[in-house]
C-alpha cells in the first residue's frame, strides 16, 4: 500500500494542537467550549491564552450567540462541543444568528458519526452534513485522520466566513503527510486506477485505502479520492476520475440521505450521469457497542467498500 501508518490518534486532538497553534498565531482566535474541554482537547489552548476562552457550560446555544457576538467585534471564534450538540440542539441559533448573516465563526464539533461507540444512539449524530451543508454559505469539512484535522484547523482561521468542522473520538491511523498544505474545497488524490472510483471522507478514507490495497491483489484498480471539504465540493476531481472508470463508490461515516454520497450523486445527475454505489448508514439511528462492531453492522468499514465496489462491477 502506497499509505502505511506508524502510530493510530484521534482526530479530536488534532484539533486540539492545531487550536493550541493558533493560540501564538493568531490572536484574534478565541474559544468557547460547552463543559467538555477534555473531550474537545482544549487544555493546551487554555494555558497558551486563558484569557481568550470562555467555559460557557452545558449552554450550548448560548454559545452560539456569544461566538456570534464575539466575530462582529473582530475576533474568531472556535467553538467545541459534540457533533450532536453542535448541529440538531442548536440549528436555530447556527441559521439565524451565524449563517444567516454570515458571521466568522468556526463550529467545531467532535464525537461526530457512529465510532463515538458506548455513548450510544442519542449522542451519535449521523444528519449532521446534511443539516450543515444546507445551510447558505456554511463551509462542511471532515478530515480523515490526526494530522489532516490539525492543517484544516489552522487553516479556516485563515477563512472568512462560518465553517462547520466535524471530527471524532476513535484512534485512527495517522497517514496524510504532517507537511501536507490544506486547500478548502480541493479534493486529494490518494491512488489512481481505473475500475472503479471510491470517494470517501473522514473515517472512511483510511478504510476505502485498505480496502483498495485488497482489491488490487485480487485484480480490481481502484482509484481513491480523499474528500475533505463536502462543501464546496471539488466537482472538477471527482468528473476527471469518473470520466475514466465510469463508476463511482462513495464511503462516509453518515446516513446515506444528506451526506457526501448524496452531493456526488446530485452533481454527477447535472454534470455526468454515473453509476454509484453508497456506503454509508442506511437511514437509521445507531446504537451503543465498541466503534469496530458498529462500523462492521452498519456497513461503513473497509469490508463494506470492497463489498460495494463488486456489487458496481457484477
């Protein structure tokens, strides 16, 4: 395999050291937590500059107001709570007060899918995307490992405008380049081929590799796209990949309906009509067991992918 990895970490503390960076680098940073500063890995920005954060605790849409307060003095707020609390119990507060006008806040939100594991079904969020990219305006990133999260981290402070960044608890395999820039809304292309083209996102890029590197010794070329940025969406990536193999696998940590999966397909139906196959939760809420037994029942881990890309194939 082209990626091979030395150590596994969760991407919640990329976030977290990318935060910590920001804290000598920009000082128009700021961030506000709602009573999960461990979860969200904060403590570092905390000692760098106490000043610049707020404990507003379990007030998550309170939150939301003050970062919205907070961006029209000039400052840039990251806040962080769940995936869960980020989106569904404050949605009202994210359209009228931060997308609705725009306002400069980053919404960081961890623990997002299923691999949240023993928590269980109602602190899973699997509509997140979906409610998010809805949103006029709203930039939708899910980086798929530690060092992808720290870049995309440090890289909206640099944009103007609401981003909603999703992240989780698991270790993962820790394999994008630790020097690798990253480009908000261009796509990376991990390996080519040309069977078939997997899409995939978060969690499942890592999969999608493996189950690549298995395909390929059974005969299948499959080139693997890393789509970090859901919106805007690299569109050019996924057309010049598609033009060549003429079918599609995309794989995601989320329900089916409003994901990523579901951006492609529209944009493949205006652009160029592609066979497409999905992996990815099938319209359901998850429920509580280790991250590995839930990405094998709900079909999103790498035996679901090679599943998918013989199911587009036969």
């Amino acid at each position: 395999m082209k990626f091979t990895y030395t150590e596994k970490k969760d991407t919640r503390s990329g976030f977290g050291a990318g935060l910590a960076e920001l804290a000598d680098k920009n000082p128009n940073v700021v961030a506000l937590c709602a009573d999960l500063i461990g979860s969200l890995k904060m403590e570092k920005f905390i000692e760098k500059a106490p000043e610049r954060f707020f404990q507003v605790g379990i007030a998550e849409a309170n939150m939301m107001g003050m970062a919205a307060g907070l961006s029209i003095t000039g400052k840039i707020p990251f806040t962080g709570t769940f995936a869960n609390f980020s989106t569904s119990r404050v949605y009202d507060q994210i359209r009228q007060s931060i997308a609705y006008s725009n306002k400069n806040v980053k919404i960081c939100a961890s623990h997002a899918g299923l691999t949240l594991g023993e928590d269980g079904a109602t602190h899973q969020v699997l509509e997140d995307i979906g409610m998010m990219k809805m949103l006029p305006g709203m930039t939708v990133i899910n980086p798929c490992d530690y060092n992808q999260t720290k870049a995309a981290t440090i890289a909206i402070a640099e944009h103007e405008g609401p981003v909603y960044l999703r992240f989780g608890r698991p270790t993962v395999p820790v394999f994008m380049p630790e020097d690798m820039p990253f480009e908000i809304g261009k796509g990376i292309l991990l390996q080519e081929g040309t069977d078939v083209t997997i899409v995939a996102t978060g969690h499942l890029v890592w999969e999608s590799l493996v189950a690549a590197d298995e395909l390929e010794k059974e005969g299948i070329s499959c080139e693997v796209i890393n789509i970090h940025t859901i919106k805007p969406l690299d569109e050019e990536i996924i057309l010049k990949s598609v033009e060549k193999t003429g079918k599609i696998v995309t794989a995601e940590e989320h329900n089916y309906l409003g994901g990523m999966g579901e951006s492609i397909a529209g944009m493949l139906a205006r652009r160029r009509p592609t066979k497409q196959e999905f992996v990815a939760v099938n319209d359901t809420f998850g429920e509580s067991a280790t991250p590995a037994e839930l990405m094998k029942k709900y079909k999103i881990d790498s035996a679901a992918v090679k599943e998918a890309v013989k199911r587009i194939l036969a």
